[in-house]
C-alpha cells in the first residue's frame, strides 16, 4: 500500500516531456506557503499495484514519468516499485523533493533522470520558513545529484512575507544545479491561513529577481501562474 495523493498528465512536469504524475501524500515538513495542505497528514491509501496499472495504462500517452507530493521519499519501497516499472517501459523519470533526506535521495538516484529540489530558503533560514532546521541536509542532498548524471532543477517559491530579495541572492551563490526556477507564490491555497493576505509578486517582479541573479545560476526560469514558465 502506498500514500496516494491523485494522479494527472502533465506538459510542463518535465520540459519537453508529457508526463505521466503521480502524488504521494504525507510530508515531512509543514511550510507555511504549503499549496498542498492536504496531503501533509492524508493517510489516503491504494495498492502499488493499483498505480502500476495507471502508468501502463497510461503509456501510450505519455513520455515520462514523474513523482511528486507530499514528500515521496517518505515511501522508498513503494515509489521504488513505481519508479522500476516507469524504466521499464522505458519512459523517463523524475522525482521531486523536499531533499531533507540525502540518504534516501542516493540510492534511488540510478532510478531517475531528473530530480526537483525545493529549496525552501538560505540554509541558515530554514527553522523560520519550514520549522525545522534542515538546510544541511538540503544542501547535501544538492550535492549528491549535481554531482551524479541526473539532471537538478533547484526550485525556489518567492513569498514577499517570508523572504526578501536579499534571500533571493543569498540561495543563488550558495546553490548548483542544471536549472533554477523561481516560482510565484499564489495565495490562494496555503498552511498556514495568515499567508492568504500575503501579495502574489508580479511577473515583472520574479522577472527582475531572476535577471539580477543570472550571472550565478547555468540557467534562470520563472515560473508564474499569467504567463507559464519564461527562461531568461
């Protein structure tokens, strides 16, 4: 059995790639701007066997294969399983991940082709932003896949309350990766109820964020909910 959040096709998942997305619930952080409360505590659950089915069924259709939650790595056993079966028939994988657990994150790594790490906020910040003081732990995890064949989008959702520009700068020289994306915080959904009268930065914002930090990054993209992901 695993912890299952619902399943979808998706077009920008993976880039370039229409991928099959499976979520998993329960997490092992509670961040405040959370878009997906509901599967920090769902219990929700179906037979691996049952999600196999899904993806074959769905592999006519689709390129890739793509894991999110809820934190997945919570579930090696089961997303192990899933993950197999997707290489199987052949389509690419992508897991993504909170990153709190390097150990995990290593041997499930000749499994996946792509890996989306959250990166929440500058390491020293992560006991405000996440409630818990994990960012060594992140930042090992970074390494790990950087330094492997798989391919790293570091990932970072800007929420004005929560960080400031300066954060902003901080995470981009003190990260590596493949891709980094800054994402717009949308208030619509989110943990903690006070973020709801938090401002949605603009595109132009993000856009200007994400100029003044090129030169540290390969490669900078934005991602809002007007105008989709723009890579710099």
């Amino acid at each position: 059995m695993i912890n299952y959040g619902g399943a979808f096709v998706s077009s920008i998942d993976f880039p370039g790639k229409i991928t099959y997305v499976i979520s998993t619930s329960g997490c092992s952080l509670k961040c405040q701007y959370c878009h997906n409360p509901e599967l920090i505590n769902s219990d929700n659950k179906v037979k691996v066997s049952e999600l196999l089915k899904k993806i074959e069924n769905n592999r006519l259709f689709v390129d890739a294969f793509a894991l999110t939650g809820g934190e997945p790595l919570m579930q090696m056993k089961e997303i192990s399983k899933l993950l197999k079966y997707a290489k199987k028939l052949n389509l690419s994988t992508k897991l993504d991940t909170n990153g709190i657990c390097p150990d995990k994150l290593e041997k499930i790594l000749d499994l996946v082709d792509y890996v989306a790490l959250d990166i929440k906020s500058p390491w020293n910040k992560y006991l405000e932003i996440c409630g818990f003081d994990v960012g060594a732990k992140v930042e090992e995890s970074m390494n790990i896949v950087y330094e492997s064949e798989v391919y790293l989008e570091c990932r970072t959702t800007y929420v004005p309350s929560l960080l400031t520009i300066e954060d902003i700068i901080n995470i981009s020289e003190n990260i590596k990766c493949d891709l980094y994306t800054l994402q717009q915080f949308r208030n619509r959904t989110v943990l903690n109820p006070e973020l709801k009268n938090t401002r949605e930065p603009s595109p132009s914002e993000l856009k200007n964020i994400g100029l003044t930090i090129k030169s540290n990054l390969k490669k900078v993209k934005i991602k809002t909910a007007e105008f989709g992901s723009e890579i710099l």
